[in-house]
C-alpha cells in the first residue's frame, strides 16, 4: 500500500539526486548553482520529514540560501572573463571515475545491509526538543566546540576582508 | 516492495551515499573550481544527512547527531567562503578558474 510519506520522500529524493547530477554535469556555472541550491534545499526537506526542524532551517538558511547568494556574487564577480574557461572533460576519464564511484557506492552498501552494522536500539517515538533544550544543550555541553567554530569564522571573517582590501588597494601584484 | 514503502534508516543512509559519491565524483571530473567548491558541499550534505538520520534512529535525545550535524553545516559554509575568496584572487592574478590553466608551475 503507497502512502504518502513514501511519495513524499521519493519526491525529495528526486530532486536531492537530480539536483546533485545536474550541478555536477551541467556545462554552464549558472545552471550548476541553481542545481545545487535545488540539491541542497532538498536535503533540508528531508531532515524535515525526519522531524528534526532546528536542524532543516539551519540547512536551508545557511547552506542553500547563504551558500546559493555567495556562488551568484562569485559568478557575477568572474562571468565577464571567463565565459570560455570551461572545457570538455575527457570521455574515458569520466567513465572510469563513474566506474570507482559506482563500485564504491555498491560496496558501502553490501557492508550496511549485510554487514555487522546493527539497527538494534532505533527508537522513533522519543521526545522531541524544544528550542529551549536546544539553546541549553548549545550553550552548556557544547559550549567550547561552538566558541571554538565561532572563532573559526571570525578569523575566516578578517582574513576574506584583508585579502580582498589588497586586492582593491592594488597592494598585490602580478606575480 | 514493503521495503522501498516503509521508509527507513537504510533509505536515508543509501541517499546520503550517493550524495557523498556524487560530490567524490564532481572532484574528480570538474575543471572548474566553483564545480569543485559546489562538489565539496554536496559532499558535506551527504555527511549532514547522515549525521540527522542517525541521530533519529539511533538516539533517543536526538542531540549529539544534530548538534554534531550543526557543526558541519557551519564549517561547511566557512570552507565555501574561504574557497571563494581564493578562487577569486586566483582570478583575479590568472585571469581563469580552471585547474589546468592554474596548476602549472614558473620558471
């Protein structure tokens, strides 16, 4: 019997795999981008359909939508000089890469169905957090990891400021 | 049939696999360093849906997946912004984003 959080899923699915494979084979960046946003808001559905909410806003506002806005400023900032940069890849290096990828896929996924990976301890009706035991969980026991990525990305922050100041001050040359 | 209608942890995992195969297979045919940049952070969802639907399944609090999955969703998007400043300075010095036109050395 179908039920709909099976079409559902396979929709999302659909557009998670359809999206991937055209941002990767599509000839031009533009196409790419929009792809890989279809790709990655996708991604945040599904994580909705796994009732983790916190997390799917987390994917779409900063992976697909953040992530979308710098891709088109770095295509807007490069598409004057760089229309012809993409070349044609070679036909037999694409298939063997295809081939290792395939098997690869195929081997990972004999070892999770019949390997020693157990589904022993799957609980689906547990308690779901609420925002306020996520901020406590954030702030509390993962304190130092996030102080840690916060810090990360101010440093990240300054440096893609000073790089692009130079750039703008004329400060590095031609080498 | 039962089985591709009752949607489980083995779907999730399967679709997060190909994700991450996908974004392997974009770093080795792609030329050009945004296709690159955009094969990292398919990759980088592959391992973020993972990380969510094991700690569904598998984690009766449903923190530590989804915490752990925060994080990666963070770093993810600082490597894309670092990989894009530097993909422009490079085109900005060599005119091109191609890896093949960039990688030869001087002299």
């Amino acid at each position: 019997m179908i039920n709909a959080e099976a079409v559902i899923f396979y929709i999302f699915v659909l557009f998670v795999l359809g999206g991937g494979f055209f941002a990767i084979f599509s000839e031009q960046n533009k196409n790419a981008v929009t792809s890989a946003f279809i790709c990655f808001f996708s991604v945040g559905m599904l994580m909705f359909s796994l009732e983790l909410p916190f997390l799917a806003v987390s994917q779409i506002l900063i992976a697909a939508v953040g992530l979308t806005f710098l891709f088109l400023m770095f295509l807007i900032l490069t598409e004057n000089k760089n229309k012809t940069a993409e070349k044609p890849s070679s036909f037999v290096r694409n298939v063997i890469s295809l081939a290792v990828v395939f098997l690869l896929v195929v081997l990972i996924a004999i070892f999770i169905k019949y390997g020693s990976f157990s589904y022993e301890g799957i609980n689906l009706n547990c308690v779901m957090p609420s925002t306020k035991d996520i901020s406590t969980e954030m702030f509390i026991n993962y304190g130092i990891p996030f102080l840690f990525i916060g810090l990360i990305l101010t440093s990240a922050l300054i440096g893609a400021g000073v790089l692009m100041s130079d750039i703008k001050n004329g400060k590095r040359g031609n080498s | 049939m039962e089985g591709f209608l009752h949607i489980g942890l083995y779907h999730f995992m399967t679709i997060a696999i190909i994700l991450f195969a996908m974004g392997i297979l974009g770093l080795v045919i792609s030329k050009n360093l945004l296709k690159i940049l955009i094969s990292v952070e398919i990759m980088f969802c592959g391992i973020t849906l993972n990380l969510a639907a094991l700690s569904v399944y598998c984690d009766i609090t449903h923190f530590e997946g989804g915490m752990l999955a925060l994080s990666i969703i963070m770093l993810a998007s600082l490597l894309v912004a670092i990989g894009l400043v530097i993909a422009l300075n490079i085109y900005k010095f060599k005119g091109t984003t191609d890896i093949d036109d960039i990688g030869e050395l001087k002299g």
